[in-house]
C-alpha cells in the first residue's frame, strides 16, 4: 500500500473522534489499577465489567482492564515476531502496516460500541506503551496518564508472579516507561505514583481532576462518597524508599535516573503549588524529553545489536551450530547485558563469530 493510501486510511478512522479518551500507561505492577478507579471516581467511563479482566490471586482488586484493548495490543506484537514479555523489532512505520488493516476495524468497532457514547472514557493495558503509535493514529487527541511505582518494588512485584530474574524485571520496567515517555512527548500527561495515591487518595484525585479539567475544559464528577476499593496497606509486600532505591547495587543507573526525573518533576509540582507551572515550564519538560530520548537510544543500539547478532547467527553459521551453541550464547549475551558491560561482550561474541567463519 502506498503512503497516500495509508494516509487517508488513518484520516477516515482518526476524523471521527468526538469524545476524550484518557489512556492510562504503566509498567505493570504499578497501582494503575488504583489510578483506574481514581478516575472512575471522577465519571470516567472505563467500559462494561463483562469485558474486564477478572481478578485473581495476583489482583485481588481486579486489574481494570478492558480485554478489546488487551487482545488487540497482544496481536500486534504477535504480527511482529514478539509477544508482552519479549517485544519485537517494530521498524520505522510499522503502524501503517497493511497487515494491520483488520484490526484497525476491530479497534474502530470496539471504540464506537463501546465507547463512543461517553464524553470522557479511558483504558489501560501495559502493552499499550509498546504499540501506542497505532492507537494514536486512531485516537490523536488523547490525554496520557502515566501510573508509576517505586522501580524496585514494581519489578519485585512482577518477579513475584512472573518468575522473572530481578534484572529482567527491571529492564522490562526501564523499556515500558521509556517507549511511553517518547511516545507522548508533546502531548498532554500526567504523572501519579501508587505510594501517593496510598498516602492520600482524596489529594492525588483532585490533582488527576485538576489535570483534566484545566488541559482539556472537562468537567467531572467528584464523588466523595465513593468508597475506592483500594489495595490493602498489608497487600503491599514491597514499599522501598527513594533512598533503597538509590543505595540498590542491583538497580542500574539508567533505571534510577527515568524514576528520580519523573518523580521530581512531581516534586517541583507540589513546592510551586501549581502543577501548571511545571507543565508549562519548557525548559524542564525539553529537559525530562531529552533525557529520555538518550534513553531510549540506547536501548535502540541494545535491540539493534542483539537482532544484528542474531541474523548473523543464522545467515552465517552453520546448521549443526545453532542447537548446541548459538542460542546459548545469545541468551549468554542478554544475561550479561542485563548486568551491565554489554558493548564488551557484544563485541567479543561478534569478533567471536567472524573469526569461526572464516
């Protein structure tokens, strides 16, 4: 397909938007789930319940997520050779695919029904942060939200019920934050952290309100006589300070920089006494995007190195290799990366590799 094609495709789905969608981003284990009834509270409409994810043992409160948007995000990473737990490859464009044709159909279907009846509506599912480029073609003038946690305890978390190496579930943190930040650069978001929101429901509510209501002339509800059914204070097994965090040996630098930038901007916020001060505040916003954009270079450079190996491993070596050596090495390469020094042993493995060829 053409771009002029793909183009107007994007144009017919996207002109149609006449509500306020509020996508909710995290990393997972991050009191999103909170942040969902936060917003509930103010009149967000967050789709039926038969559509929700159930609880289970793991979300005792339910995960308040709607299963169109979760089923959708899981094929698209499907389409590109990947899945939530190892993201694919997606190149430049990606979201203009025509391989994506149907399930722009199915997310417009799911929109209209479900939604499109609502003035102000949201949804959260942590795939979004990896293929939000597709939902921003369909729905351009939505407000993020960024629901974010302690890094040492969301990973903690997620170890806990995926059986995730600690250092895995910190990467995979560092990789979902990252692709939100860039993805919303410029666009209207929001910060809140589940430790505040624990602190102080009421005060964190009326900043989500604050928010929505001054960016986007919104006016919500405020039902103070809804009882949020939040997580027990006891439920929370990993509550670690900012200082745990930085005295942690385990957790890499870069992890430490995305969370101490993020919650300082929310710092700056309350000894100003005005959010908007910092949110119009240019030079600190280009600050927090330019950080994050060397963020998210360098895991570019990471993900270019490691499918660069991993091409060359199969175009180049040969077959009776790859059982009994390439795939422990590669895994060998992600596991190291994972602790630190990876342009050592990448090129190490590379030099490794070229002189058994030849």
């Amino acid at each position: 397909m053409d771009e002029s094609k793909k183009n107007n495709r994007v144009k017919l789905i996207s002109q149609e938007q006449k509500t306020t969608p509020i996508c909710v981003l995290t990393a997972g284990r991050s009191g999103s789930s909170l942040t969902m009834q936060l917003l509930q509270s103010l009149g967000v409409y967050l789709g039926s319940e038969k559509f929700m994810i159930p609880r289970d043992r793991y979300n005792q409160t339910g995960y308040w997520e709607h299963r169109g948007f979760s089923d959708i995000n899981s094929e698209i990473l499907r389409r590109f050779g990947g899945n939530s737990n190892a993201p694919p490859w997606f190149p430049s464009g990606w979201e203009l695919s025509s391989c994506l044709e149907d399930l722009e159909n199915k997310a417009q279907i799911l929109i209209e029904n479900e939604f499109s009846q609502f003035s102000v509506w949201g949804w959260k599912d942590p795939k979004t942060c990896l293929v939000l480029p597709f939902w921003q073609k369909l729905l351009p003038e939505t407000i993020y939200i960024l629901s974010l946690r302690n890094p040492w305890d969301a990973s903690k978390s997620q170890q806990k019920r995926s059986q995730y190496q600690i250092n895995r579930s910190l990467n995979r943190w560092l990789y979902h934050i990252v692709q939100a930040m860039i993805y919303t650069s410029g666009k209207p978001r929001f910060f809140i952290f589940y430790e505040d929101t624990l602190l102080s429901e009421v005060k964190q509510r009326l900043r989500l309100k604050n928010f929505l209501e001054t960016y986007q002339d919104l006016r919500l509800e405020n039902r103070d006589n809804m009882v949020i059914n939040k997580v027990d204070i006891n439920l929370c097994h990993h509550q670690s300070s900012i200082d745990d965090l930085m005295a942690n040996t385990t957790v890499t630098s870069q992890v430490k920089i995305a969370y101490l930038v993020l919650y300082g901007s929310v710092l700056y916020e309350e000894n100003e006494n005005n959010q908007h001060k910092y949110l119009e505040n240019e030079t600190i916003v280009k600050t927090i995007d330019g950080l994050f954009r060397s963020l998210h270079q360098e895991l570019q450079v990471r993900e270019y190195l490691i499918v660069k190996i991993w091409r060359y491993c199969v175009n180049y070596i040969p077959q009776y290799w790859k059982q009994n050596f390439i795939y422990f090495e590669l895994s060998r390469v992600i596991r190291v990366y994972s602790q630190g020094g990876m342009s050592s042993v990448i090129r190490g493995f590379i030099n490794q590799f070229s002189k058994r060829v030849k």
